[in-house]
C-alpha cells in the first residue's frame, strides 16, 4: 500500500464505517488480523453497534504494515458484496455514494410508515440485489423470529448501509410492483438523468475552464444558533428573518437593482430566498415570475439547490438546477421553459445565450449573481451582463430581469484612496445595474450578536541566524546554473536576450520560481538551424531548469518547516528521476545531489538547525489550547508542500500530537501535486465537523474553489496573505465568539502588507458609506455614464473571433523537440479533448498502464502516453477507449507548435488559445 493510498482511506473513512458491517468481511481478511482483533471487531459490533465496529475495524487495518493488506481489503470488499464501496476505494471518488445521501434522509423522516405498512418479506425477491447476502439472511431470520415490523425497522438499517446506487429505484419497483401504498411517499425522480462526469483527470486540459476567486459557502444562519447547510436545506417550517435581514432585502423588495454587502456568516442566502419569494408572488393572476441564481462553482451550486429545494417546495413553485456535470444530457432551453427557479452554474447561460438557446434575459424577471464581485473582465457574470447591458442601451423595448448581487466584500481593486475605491465600486454597480449598495446600518448590534468579527494579531518571527541546508543547496543551484551557461556556449550568434544573466538572484524565494518558469518557456521556442543541436539544447536546458526549480522548491519548505521535510522532498524526487529517462545530464545532477546527501542527512537532524518559526507556532497554539481546550483551528499556508511538512511535524511533535491534524488543499493539478477531488475535501470537512478530536485543519487557499468550511475560533495565516478580499475572507473561518486571527511571519513586508489590507478594508467601508449618502438620481446617472463608456470600448474592440489560421503546422516535443504530429491530424472530440489520427503519430509515442485507470466521463482511462524518444519520456497525455476506440488524448502544454515556412515556435498553455482549424472527430475516418 503507497502512503498516497494509506492516506486516502483514512480521509474517506467516514464513508466507509457510514457502510461497511465489517463483521461480513472479516473472514477474508483473516490473513492480515489477528484472531483477537477479528473477535474485538465482532464484541465491538454487538455491544455498541456497527458503526463503531467498522471504525475499529478500519483502526486496525491502518496500523498494518504487511505488504498485500490493501489488495486483500478491495478483494474482500469484492467477494462479500460491497460493489460501490469497492468501486469507490478503487477509484477514490465517493460520488455515486454521496448522492444516495437525499434518499437515506427520506427513508429515516418515513421510517415509521415504512415499518407499519411494509412487510420486508413481499418486497425482499425484488431488492436483494442491493443488499449483502448475509443481510437478506439477518432480515428474514429478524421477520421469523421477531415479527414483520422488526423484520421492516432491520431492512431499513441495511438499506441505509447499501452501497448500490441503484437501491432507491429498486426499492420504488418493488413498492409499486405490490401496489403498496407508501409507495407514493416514496419519491425517486423518474425524470431525472444521470450526471455525466466531467473528464476530471487533470492530465487532460479541456477547452473551456476558467478559475476564478470565491467567497466561501456560507453557513445559513436562519436561526439563532449556526447551522451547517446541510441542516438548513431540511429545516421544514418557515424561519422568521432577522431584522438585520430584513434590512439587506428591503431595496430589492422594492424591485431595485441591488448589491448586498454582508459579512460572511450572516444569512445573505436566507436574504435571497425572501426576495424571490416575494417577486415570484407579486405578480398578478395570469402572470408569472422566472427567477435564476447564479452559483460559481459545483459545491456552491449543489449546496444552493438543495437550499431553494427545501425552501420553496411548500409554495408549489418548480425548481431545477443545471450544472456543467450534466448539461451534456438535458435540455436547457425546456428546463428554463418549465421551472419557476432555476439554479445555474454561469457558463451554462453564457453558452445558452451564444448559441440561441436562450433568446435572451427577457426569459427572466429576476437574476441573483452569487458572490457578484467576481463580475468583471471575462467572468461569465460579466459576460452574462454584456447581453443585458446591450439590450438596455440599444433601445430595447423587451423588459429586462431585476439584478441582485451578494457578496462579502466588494473591494477596491488597486484603489490607494477613497475617491479611487469609490469609482471601483461605481464600476461594480455599473456592471450589474444596480443603483443601490445595501449594508447593514439600522441593525449593527443585533448583525455583531450573530456575526463575530475576530481580533488581529501580527506576530513577527525569527528566521534561522545559521541556515547551513541553504548554503549547500545554493551551492547545487549554483553549479547547476552554471551548466545551463555552459551550454550558452554552443549557440553562437543566437541571441537568448538576458536568458544567460542569471546571476544575482535570490535563491528560495517565488520571484526566483517565476524565473525560472520564464526562463524555461523561452528556452523550449529556440530555433537553430541545425535540429539535432536545438533538440540537444533545449533538452538540456529544460533539464537544467526542472531541477532548479525543485531545489527552489525545497530551499522554501526549509524557510518555513522543518529540515527534514525539505530532505525529503528532494529524495523523492530524484527517486522519481531515476525511474523516468535518467540520461547523462540527469546521472550528472542526481550524482551531485548524491555526494551532498550525508552532509544534508547530518544538517536536518542537528538540534541546533531547528526552524524558530515552528517554535513560535507551537508557542501560539499550545498557549490558545491550554486557554480553550475545546479550540478550533484553520491553519492556512501559501503551498501543498507546506501543508504536508507542517502536517508531519504536528504528528511528530509531541506537545502537539493531541491536535490530530487533517489536510484541506486545491483540487487542480501542478507540476508537482494531483491535488484533492471533491468527494476528498468534502470527507474531509464533514470529519473535521463531526469529530472534537480533529482540532486543526491546514489549508491551502482552497476557499478559492468554493469550498465551505466550518466555524473556528482561531485563524493562524502562516506566511500567508492577499488582497483584500481574501483577507475578509480567510478572517470570516473565525466565526465563533471570542475568536482570533493570527498573521505570523518573519517578513516584515507582509505584515506591512496585512496592514495595507485592513487600510484597504476601511477605504472600502467608507467608499461605501459614502456612495450611499448620494442622491439616487445622482447615483443613477455616474452609473449610466460608466456603462456608455465600457460598451464604448467593447464596440470598439470589436466582438470579431480570432482569425483561423489554416496553416498546417508542427507539434515537437516540449522538453527534447522530437517531431510528434501535424495540426491537421488533430481532432477534437466533443469541443473539449484532443486526438491524433493516423498510424505515423504511434511511432512518435510510448505507453505505461495508468496508475490509477478508471472510467471518467464519456472515456476509460487506460494508459499515460508519454515522447518515446529515448531518455526523453516526457508526458504527452492519456491513453483511453472512447466508444469502441482506443485512442490518445494529449495536452497541448506538453508540445511546442511550430509553423513550418517560417519555423516561428509558439507555447499554448491551453488549446483554447491555439486558434488552428479544428476538425471533429468522426468514426468513419478511423475504421478507414
């Protein structure tokens, strides 16, 4: 079992004791436990229930060391039954799980019925299937033995635990099938259409995937003590509004155009569901109203849906969602047609209204934009609001939908005084049409009893006075620098601009990385005449920068961690090298890391070479735990790398073990991490819920990815800071009362940094202030007067597409320039993937099984492709079977394109940007 695996099934656990009976299992597993654990688990089981046994179950199995262990589990998972559990572990993605969560939430609220109406035996022949074999055993003994009503409370139990996503229709068949009638309180949609999972393999770039930044999900509090979402989307009677509520909503209650500007915490998806509840039932007999809300991302959208689900089923009002996930299989256009709300993530709009779909806004009476300050430049919000403010200012007589926007903080941009802020905003409101910015005024105290605003400590730390690791890192850089301008050398008159001044750069530091990223595209789009040279050069070179760029890495975790992590960072990595194409230069470099190696072992267990910045941090959080020892902690850091190292030496720290450490970070892929998958952070949320023995969360920015974390009361920013925004942001996880916020740094800049923010922060408020003591009219007018001029610039851009460049060209080899295949033997496959057709591109590349093979989407992983140039190996993509073809998908960062008349080589980072003519993919072609 790798760690990687070690650790992902301690994250999921909570799915898997949410399921596993592991008393079914323990027989398989009898090469692995001990007799006396095996019996632990069966008395665990009997005395306090299944749950608990499969939790011991689990503690066990994570303290084998034996090789094999793993494997066995799947293996008995596999012959007992546990099809979706094993499908799961094997792919680490709880999805089809996670969704049965709605139907085991009805199953519990009709538990009494189902006990009194159902007899398990007439429907037990129909639903075997989704149960264990042992079960339908245990049921039918319960019903012999105890009666029906048992037998039925038993069922219920096993089907609360089934892991097959087909149980909740199977269970509707065999209702009707008996012609019961709980039945008709048993609800599956039978409309509903399996979501198509988006190509989630990092690997594989898709054409249209923007990142933007968001404010977190926040939980609803509708009532006077906190909620998590999940609680608020089944609360069933109507919640009375907050003063303060009432407040926000009242301009939009008024039917203004309104931004609402509220602190993270307080209720503003609680203040969107009266405003549309009030529009949907001002209209008059014979007219109605069609409300859209705008969520960013999945979790959001997800979590919002469920929200306005609960809220407004009561009313009779249809609602429906459309997300990316499974646009592929609905209609837009009939869903917007036949539902009251309608909750989108934006890009499904933007493509609506781009391909006529939807004719225009005028299909709506009212649209709600979620975390609204993300709506400028190319954000799909902006563009959503082009189509509005087209039709508005040309004269339109079609009527345009009501625009309300949330957020937590609407910034100021690169604002340095308040008249700047002030037009910032301007330029928000005109992008939305709002005329009116709605705070809280009349109801700050009863607004400070729910929302706590933590207090702020700076605390400058000492770095190391003797940093003896960087001095033989800085050494290896250098001379590894120094090989990169040997090769200088060789290029004659070919001049590489300031590419050979690389002296005088700080070592350690993310403007060295950006460097050397800089330094290593240039190099890959340098042409010579003589190509067997340029593909020896620039493989060098890209070699020379990779390994720069890794002992940059590893001189940071040093700055911020421990030694020994930084150590082990690099050992992995040359452990990896040696596996890959492992040529001369890379032999050379591993050699020079090797000779050093003792001397680095011997540093990073020296007493005297501890980091005084961990001391400092441990200092803070045993000081906070000995004055609440019921704290809870988010501790955010700039990088993955950190939040591994810091996350090692809180387990190896024996004054901080009691906080048991779990990790939150991003689930995009870098050069150097796969990052987390959804269902990950979302195991790993609920457990740092749910568990008082889980005390810290170490973070990334993953609040950037729409991920909703709970309440604490203490907020540590290590060497960790951004703009204004993110600093309401990341201060607003510290919700509890009494709560703290802690910036530590040995960077004084940052702290001046910080500072600059909480300046930013009231520029903003007093911005605010301000605007709203305009006269309306006024107002109105600025806001008028800024959208003429921005749809100025936009006509005068022009709306043009690119021009398509018909030219055939060349794709090489990123890292050895190696000829790979031409553009007019790509094609595309379904607007998003990217293939290549014909024998010859077979010759050019080489396959090695997938680490982790699975079905995504509309393709099955099977292998990685990588250049089959000797000593190259660098990776091109994916292998997968699409319908009945087996096929490469590759990513176009892995290439250089270059035009063949004039040699000119060109880097895309995504293909989007490569404006050639993109052919579809077309079957016949292939069985040609």
């Amino acid at each position: 079992m790798t760690a990687e695996e070690r650790r992902n099934l301690h994250a999921f656990r909570d799915y898997v004791t949410r399921i596993l009976d592991p008393t079914h299992v323990l027989s398989y597993m009898a090469p692995w436990l001990r007799e006396d654990e095996v019996q632990y688990v069966q008395a665990e089981k009997n005395n306090k229930g299944v749950t608990e046994a499969a939790t011991l179950f689990l503690k066990f199995l994570l303290g084998l060391q034996e090789e094999g262990w793993f494997r066995g589990f799947l293996d008995a998972l596999h012959h007992a039954g546990y099809s979706g559990l094993y499908e799961a572990i094997e792919n680490w993605d709880f999805h089809k799980i996670e969704k049965l969560e709605e139907h085991r939430l009805l199953l519990r609220r009709l538990q009494p019925e189902f006990k009194t109406r159902i007899n398990p035996n007439d429907i037990l022949p129909e639903i075997s299937e989704c149960l264990i074999n042992q079960e339908c055993e245990e049921i039918r003994q319960v019903c012999s033995n105890k009666g029906p009503m048992a037998g039925a409370e038993k069922l219920i139990e096993c089907l609360l635990r089934s892991d097959k996503e087909n149980w909740p229709k199977h269970l509707k068949l065999a209702l009707e099938k008996e012609e019961s009638n709980f039945s008709e309180l048993w609800i599956v949609e039978k409309g509903a259409k399996e979501e198509t999972k988006e190509l989630e393999d990092e690997e594989v770039e898709t054409s249209d995937i923007q990142i933007f930044y968001k404010e977190e999900p926040e939980c609803q509090n509708l009532s006077q003590n906190a909620c998590p979402p999940s609680e608020v989307a089944h609360t069933q009677s109507p919640i009375k509004p907050r003063n303060y509520q009432l407040e926000l909503a009242g301009p939009a209650l008024e039917g203004k155009n309104t931004i609402i500007c509220a602190p993270t915490g307080c209720g503003k998806t609680f203040v969107a569901l009266l405003i549309c509840e009030h529009h949907l039932q001002k209209f008059p007999q014979g007219q109605k109203g069609k409300v859209v809300f705008f969520a960013n991302q999945l979790p959001v959208y997800e979590q919002q849906k469920n929200v306005f689900l609960k809220h407004f089923e009561r009313y009779g009002y249809k609602i429906a969602g459309i997300s990316g996930a499974m646009v592929e299989n609905i209609s837009v256009e009939q869903i917007v047609e036949n539902n009251d709300i309608i909750i989108l993530t934006p890009q499904i709009l933007v493509n609506g209204l781009k391909n006529r779909t939807i004719p225009s806004l005028s299909v709506f009476t009212l649209m709600i934009f979620d975390e609204c300050h993300n709506t400028s430049k190319r954000h799909p919000y902006n563009v959503i609001m082009f189509h509005y403010l087209d039709q508005k200012l040309g004269g339109s007589s079609d009527p345009l939908p009501q625009v309300i926007g949330l957020t937590a903080s609407v910034g100021v941009g690169d604002a340095k005084n308040t008249t700047e802020a002030m037009e910032y905003i301007c330029k928000l409101c005109a992008s939305l049409d709002t005329s009116v910015l709605a705070t809280v005024r009349d109801n700050v105290e009863e607004l400070k009893e729910i929302v706590y605003k933590p207090q702020k400590f700076f605390r400058k730390v000492k770095s190391r006075t003797n940093n003896r690791f960087k001095s033989v890192i800085s050494e290896l850089m250098r001379e590894t620098e120094s090989l990169a301008k040997s090769v200088f050398g060789e290029l004659g008159t070919v001049s590489l601009e300031t590419l050979s001044q690389i002296q005088n750069r700080d070592f350690g530091t993310q403007r060295y990385e950006q460097w050397i990223m800089t330094f290593q595209k240039k190099c890959s789009v340098l042409r010579l005449q003589d190509k067997d040279k340029e593909s020896r050069i620039c493989r060098a070179l890209f070699l020379y920068t990779s390994h720069l760029r890794i002992l940059n890495d590893a001189l940071i975790i040093n700055e911020h961690a421990r030694t020994k992590d930084a150590l082990e960072y690099l050992k992995g990595f040359f452990n990896n090298v040696r596996t890959a194409g492992f040529d001369e230069i890379e032999q050379g470099l591993t050699r020079r890391f090797e000779e050093r190696l003792q001397e680095l072992e011997s540093i990073s267990v020296d007493p005297s070479n501890e980091n005084p910045k961990l001391k400092d941090l441990c200092f803070i959080l045993q000081e906070e735990y000995h004055l609440n020892p019921e704290t809870r902690t988010i501790l955010f850091v700039k990088t993955r790398g950190l939040v591994d190292a810091l996350k090692k030496w809180i387990e190896e720290n024996s004054k901080l073990t009691f906080l048991k450490p779990e990790i939150l970070t991003g689930r995009g892929k870098t050069t150097k991490d796969r990052g987390m998958t959804l269902p990950a952070q979302k195991c790993v949320l609920d457990a740092f819920r749910a568990h008082g023995e889980k005390k810290i969360l170490i973070a990334t920015s993953v609040a950037d990815e729409g991920i909703d974390i709970a309440q604490c009361n203490l907020v540590i920013l290590y060497e960790y800071v951004g703009n204004v925004i993110r600093m309401i942001q990341t201060r607003g996880r510290g919700r509890a009362r009494g709560s703290k916020c802690f910036l530590v740094t040995s960077n004084a800049d940052v702290i001046e940094k910080e500072k600059i923010n909480l300046y930013k922060e009231k520029m903003m408020n007093d911005s605010i202030l301000s605007l709203q003591e305009w006269d309306e009219k006024a107002f109105k007018k600025k806001i008028h007067q800024i959208q003429i001029h921005e749809k100025f610039i936009r006509d005068s851009q022009g709306k043009a597409e690119p021009k398509l460049d018909k030219k055939n060209k060349k794709l090489l080899c990123r890292k050895c320039k190696a000829f790979a295949c031409h553009t007019a033997d790509i094609r595309v496959i379904e607007e998003s993937h990217y293939t290549v057709v014909g024998d010859a591109f077979k010759e050019c590349f080489v396959t090695k099984l997938h680490p982790k093979p699975k079905s995504v989407g509309i393709f099955e992983k099977k292998a990685k492709v990588f250049c089959a140039r000797q000593n190259c190996s660098h990776d091109w993509g994916i292998h997968v079977k699409y319908k009945t073809f087996e096929i490469p998908i590759i990513k176009i960062e892995s290439f250089v394109v270059e035009d063949i008349a004039t040699g000119e080589q060109r880097l895309y980072a995504k293909w989007r940007d490569f404006h050639f003519e993109k052919l579809p993919f077309d079957p016949a072609e292939m069985s040609k």
